[in-house]
C-alpha cells in the first residue's frame, strides 16, 4: 500500500515532494520571519477572535499531531481582521514539537525556533462551501501561529495535556466539549501574517498566515506529556514517540512579510 508521509527518515519532509511536487512551490510554509524585513503595514485590520460561542468537540491522534477539532457548521467562532477579506470559520487546532529539551516549531523568527508551536485552521465559509473545497483556494484558509516557550506551567493547558491519555495512539478519538482555545492566546495581539501553504501534505497553497510575535509560556513537563503520544496505531508493531513533527523554513521566493506593529 501507498507509504503515507509523516516525519521519519524514509517519509519524512524531504521527501514530501515526490507525492506532493507542490513542496517546491513559490508560497511554502513554514518560513524565517526576519522581523527587521517585515514592513508595518498600518492598514492591517487587529485581529479579533469571536470564539465565545465556539463548540469544541473532539481530541484526537491522527497520527501526525494531536487536534482539537469544532462544529464549524455555523459562523459561531470566526476569526477577522488582519488581511482577511472576511472572517474565517475556526476548524481545528493542533500542536507541532521538538524532542526534550529541543526546538520543535515550524516558523522561526530570525533564526530562533521555539519549542513548539499551535496552528489554529480556519476556513472561508463566506466563500467556498466546504473546507476541503477552500483548502484548495488561495484565499481559502487562514491559520494563527502561537510559538510556545519552556517556563512556568501554563494554567489552562493542563485541560489538552490532561487528555492526551485518551489518545495515544494513532486513529484514537475522544469527546473533547467546552474548551474555548481563547485561554491559550498570549497578551499581545501583534502579529506578523504573509501569503503561504499548509505545512503537512497536500501542502496546498491556500494558507493566509497570521504568526502572532509573543509566545506562551508552558513548562517542559506539559511538553513531556505531549512526547508520550505516538505515531502509531495500537495494534502496529512499529513503536515510535510522537515528537518532531514540524517542517523547517521553506524559501520565502520574493514573497513580503507584514508587521500589525512597529
Ligand atoms: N500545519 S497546518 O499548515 O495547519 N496543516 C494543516 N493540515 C490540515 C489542517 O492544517
Ligand atoms: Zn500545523
């Protein structure tokens, strides 16, 4: 059978582009963000993130991150402002991270990885009718990037991390309701957002990003109990600890960084 992607030596990121030649196009993510490069573009709407009425529903391993997916049947929880041209429908969220002790995030920032990093998916269901057919568009998605740094617990992750349990293994699901991802946001809304793709397979380039400039703090034992999940599914022989499942930088090919600050 087809060998899947995913973040080892033989099906690792390097190798994407043999089944998704689209890897090697001119608006691949992640990116460096040098910030000295990015201009501040006044005109860039604040971000707003209306997730108060949001309907959380699932935690699960699909075997290439842990995801928190949302009824996303209705514009309940929306993201707007930024370059949007409208809001964008909260779908899911998900983790990428290091192995102890080391980096683990997809963007970078002059050079600097973070230890992990949190993709909240959004759609433009104003615009397309479903989120397969806009994962296909270039103005189809919109993910905010929030870097996570190594310090004090963080006080409301203990509610994903407590969890992971439930979902060790690859293909498990379990009932995930009533957490609002708004307690995981940092006090600064100031963020740098460019033109880019989906940083796993199909890769597609319909990604407007929103990297938000101030980290989260979590402490290195929160980021252990997201390295006793693992790639495989139960009944696999095959035993390997989900960590590392991040892409690195990809060429920026002339595309421009803007700041929502100075
Ligand atoms: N890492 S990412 O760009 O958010 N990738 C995906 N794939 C499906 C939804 O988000
Ligand atoms: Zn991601």
């Amino acid at each position: 059978k087809g060998s899947t992607w995913g973040y080892g030596e033989e099906n690792g990121p390097s190798l994407w582009h043999k089944d998704y030649p689209v890897a090697q196009g001119s608006r691949q993510s992640p990116i460096d963000i040098v910030p000295s490069e990015a201009s501040f573009d006044p005109r860039l709407a604040p971000i707003q993130l209306s997730y108060d009425q949001c309907t959380s529903i699932n935690i699960s391993n699909n075997g290439h991150s842990v995801v928190v997916e949302f009824d996303d049947s209705d514009d309940r929880s929306v993201i707007h402002g930024g370059a949007l041209p409208n809001p964008y429908r909260l779908r899911q969220f998900h983790f990428h991270w290091g192995e102890k002790g080391c980096h683990g995030s997809e963007h970078t920032v002059a050079g600097k990885a973070f230890v992990s990093e949190l993709h909240l998916v959004h759609w433009n269901a104003e615009k397309y009718k479903t989120f397969g057919q806009a994962a296909q568009e270039p103005d189809g998605l919109s993910v905010l990037g929030i870097f996570l740094e190594t310090g004090d617990d963080h006080r409301w992750l203990h509610k994903i991390t407590d969890a992971l349990y439930m979902v060790k293994f690859k293909g498990s699901v379990s009932d995930f309701k009533g957490f609002n991802p708004k307690c995981l946001l940092p006090s600064s809304l100031h963020f740098w957002t460019y033109p880019g793709s989906l940083t796993t397979p199909p890769l597609h380039e319909s990604v407007i990003w929103i990297v938000l400039k101030e980290p989260i703090v979590v402490s290195e034992k929160q980021m252990g109990k997201f390295r006793m999940l693992v790639f495989n599914g139960e009944e696999e022989d095959s035993r390997s600890r989900m960590e590392n499942n991040f892409r690195s930088p990809q060429p920026l090919k002339g595309r421009k960084v803007l700041a929502s600050f100075k």
